[in-house]
C-alpha cells in the first residue's frame, strides 16, 4: 500500500508541465501560492503562472468587512507581491473582489507592470455606493496606465469613469470591450472606438442620469463589430457590416423617458436598419421600441434583413398602434424569420380602443402583400399576455400563415384570471393551422397545456 501511495503521489508531483499549469488556472490564487511547497516541479510551475485572479477567496474576507476597512492599501500591496512571482508572461489579470477600494496609485503601478509583462486579458470591477437618489454612484476611474497596454485583446470594466486620454493612440489588437455600470462621453465613440477597429464583441451599460443626453446623436463606427449589446437606445450603426447581434435592453439604471420626449431624438427605423444587413437576432427593449414608435414606421423597411431569423420584443403594448406598427414593419422586412419572442405590456390608461386598427388589419393592410410573411417561422413566445383581441389577432396570422410552425407558447400575465385565460386559449384551438406539427403550449404557474 505504502509503495502504492508513493507511486501515485509521484504520477501528481510528475504531470506534464501543462496539466500542472491547467490545475492552477482552476485554483484561487493563495491555494495555486502554496503548491510552490510541494516540490520543484510545482514551484517552477506556479513561477510559470500566466493567469491571475484575484476574488473573494483571495482576500478571505466578507464584502462587510472589507468596506469597514479605512483603507484597501494593505491588501492590494498583497496583490502586487503576487504579481511579482511569475517569472514569465501575464496574460490574464482579474481583480473582482466585492467591497474592495483599490488605490488608485497602487492600481496604476500594477497596470504599469501588467504591460510590461504583456497582459492580453484585464478584468477589473470597481465597487460603488448609492448616491442620495438610490441609484449607483460610481467611485473609479480607468487607470492612465492601462490605455498604454497595447496589446490588450480582452478588456473588462465595472463601475467606473471610463474616458480615454487625448495621448491614448488606440488598442490594435482589442476583440472583445464589455463596460458595465460605467459612465462614458461622447467621445467613446468618435474617438475611442474607431482606434479599436478589431472589436468583435461590445457590452457596454451605462448609468449616469444623463446618459440619454450624453450619447445624443452617437454614431457607431466598428466595422469588425459583430455583437452589440447596450441599454442606449439613441444610437446610430454608422458603419456596423458584420453586426450580427443586436441587443438593446431597457434603461433599469436611470430615470425612465417619458414616451412624448422620444420625438426630440429624431427617430428613424429605416436609417437605423440601412447598416445592419446582417443582423441576425435582435433584441428590443420598451426604450428602443418607444424611440422607434415615435418616429415614422414604414409598414416594410427599403432594404429587407434576410438574415434576421430571430427577434425579441421585451415590453411592447401590442394595443398601441404605434408599437404595433414597429412589430409589423419587423415581421414583413424579415422573410426568414425563424423565432418570434414578445413579451406583452400594458399601458395605464390608455383605452384598447384606441387601437382602431388592429394587427391583424395592419398585417392585411391594402396595397402591400403579407404572403411571404411567417414562411419560415418555427417558434412563436407571448409572455404575459393579457387576453386582448390584438394578441388573438397576431395568434390566429401565424397559425394560418406559417407552414413550418412547431411550437406556440402562450404564457398569461400574473393578472389574467383563469377563466378568461381558458377562453382565451379555446379561442386560438380553433383557428386553422398551416402546418400541421404545430402545438400551442399554454404555461401557467401550475400547469403547461399542449394542444
């Protein structure tokens, strides 16, 4: 048994060099530290270490206790002497420990360093507060240093100021951008990002109060740029040609729009989809969707996106014949249109009749053809609706328009009462189908029928 054991220990102290550096990648730093005691072969690989991530269990403390710390010095020159163990390249630097107030002259010497160790991938979340309104404030800024490291591919920020020096002469080799709960300015996007034309993948959420004035007119320029996603909804793709994903959710951080001020930015779906041919899926939140409402909605965009096979509307009032004029003008610029998912709303005083027109007559409209919609529509979501007439409308086009439909959920709002729930669903039952492996899924809290 004793030679047994011996062997097995000697197969763990003898693994090829990359299994050994591939287990400390999985390992908080302080335990991937004290393997370097179990004998040579670990101590060279941690030396070897290429990938640093410093999270709560590095720090060993919980979020209360670390913001009842006067100052954050002591356990970031922990970090620094942590970094100066490798012997080699860092290519992966992660600082996401919750509660932690880094230094801002410690954090610019490590950045310093990381570029001269050649770091590709920067993850780095600043903590912040509530200011007197209840919404986030943030605390951080962007280290100087780190818009000299050049050679960043990866770079991921959270909760801070993020605006690029007038020296910053751009990031050639940058692939993926995700900026989360961070104010920035306009000239994010005349200046910053057209020095990063690598992009591939952009997140970026904003919070400041004024953000919606701040990106006023903002035009996107990334012609790398494949996947967007953002809670600013008053942007332009100037020049986007491979945006394949386009997700605009609503703007939670900040004080809602009032729908009558949406006018002032000049809505207009038509240029807004002129540089987004090859779109693929897109997801709308209400702010987006109400910009687009309140401009002028073409029953069918100029130029169609024969790509588009998979679109999401989160908040729209299928009720409002302005909103269901943006769905329309969706459904018949998108021949191929594989998966439609809304998410039903309601609108606090607005009367269902106002919506003389309902989808169904919008879809049939006079003059224009609706043939070639749902032709390639496989899936149909409506969360929470409501038991309206418009939603009955747009149920009973899809099940008699679309020959290759497979599925319909059906999923009532939290207010829908059962008993119109059931008439609502005995009502789309009897409509004719066009293909005849369609199924309608109505899900309750308790229960899921399929008919």
């Amino acid at each position: 048994m004793k030679g047994s054991c011996g062997s097995n220990a000697d197969r763990i102290s003898n693994l090829p060099r990359d299994v050994m550096q591939l287990i400390l990648t999985f390992l908080p730093v302080k335990d991937a530290a004290k393997t370097a005691t179990l004998s040579k072969q670990w101590r060279e690989n941690w030396r070897a270490n290429t990938q640093l991530v410093f999270d709560r269990d590095f720090s060993r403390m919980s979020k209360k206790e670390l913001y009842a710390l006067h100052s954050s010095k002591p356990l970031m020159l922990e970090i620094f002497k942590a970094l100066l163990v490798p012997d080699g390249p860092i290519t992966k630097f992660e600082l996401i420990i919750p509660g932690l107030k880094p230094s801002p002259d410690i954090m610019d010497l490590i950045v310093v360093y990381l570029s001269k160790k050649h770091v590709q991938e920067f993850i780095l979340a600043f903590s912040h507060h509530l200011d007197d309104d209840g919404y986030p404030a943030i605390d951080g800024k962007v280290p100087p240093a780190l818009f000299s490291a050049r050679q960043l591919n990866y770079l991921k920020l959270h909760g801070c100021e993020f605006t690029a020096p007038s020296w910053f002469l751009g990031f050639s080799n940058l692939t993926f951008l995700e900026l989360t709960h961070v104010i920035v300015y306009p000239n994010f996007y005349g200046d910053f990002l057209p020095k990063c034309p690598l992009i591939q993948s952009l997140m970026l959420y904003t919070c400041a109060s004024a953000a919606v004035e701040s990106h006023f007119k903002a035009e996107l320029v990334a012609p790398s740029l494949k996947v967007f996603e953002s809670n600013v909804w008053n942007i332009c793709f100037k020049h986007t040609p491979l945006l394949s994903v386009v997700s605009i959710g609503n703007y939670s951080s900040v004080k809602h729009c009032e729908h009558s001020n949406f006018n002032e930015y000049n809505p207009d779906m038509v240029a807004a989809f002129a540089s987004l041919r090859a779109i693929q899926k897109l997801i709308v939140g209400a702010e987006l969707l109400q910009f687009f409402a309140s401009g002028n909605v073409p029953f069918m965009l100029p130029t169609l996106l024969h790509q588009l096979k998979v679109v999401q509307l989160e908040s729209i009032v299928l009720y409002r014949l302005s909103e269901a004029r943006v769905l329309v003008c969706l459904i018949t610029s998108s021949p191929n249109l594989q998966n439609l998912s809304i998410w039903s709303s309601s609108a606090p005083g607005l009367p269902q009749t106002e919506a003389i027109d309902s989808l169904q007559l919008l879809l049939e409209a006079d003059n224009h053809s609706t043939a070639s919609c749902f032709q390639c529509l496989e899936e149909l979501r409506l969360d929470a609706i409501r038991g309206n007439k418009v939603e009955l409308d747009l149920l009973r086009f899809a099940l008699a328009t679309a020959p290759l439909l497979r599925r319909i959920y059906i999923k009532p709002a939290k207010e829908l009462d059962s008993k119109k729930g059931h008439k609502f669903l005995k009502n789309v039952t009897q409509y004719k189908r066009a293909s005849k492996e369609a199924e309608v899924i109505y899900i309750s809290d308790d229960e899921a029928d399929t008919l």
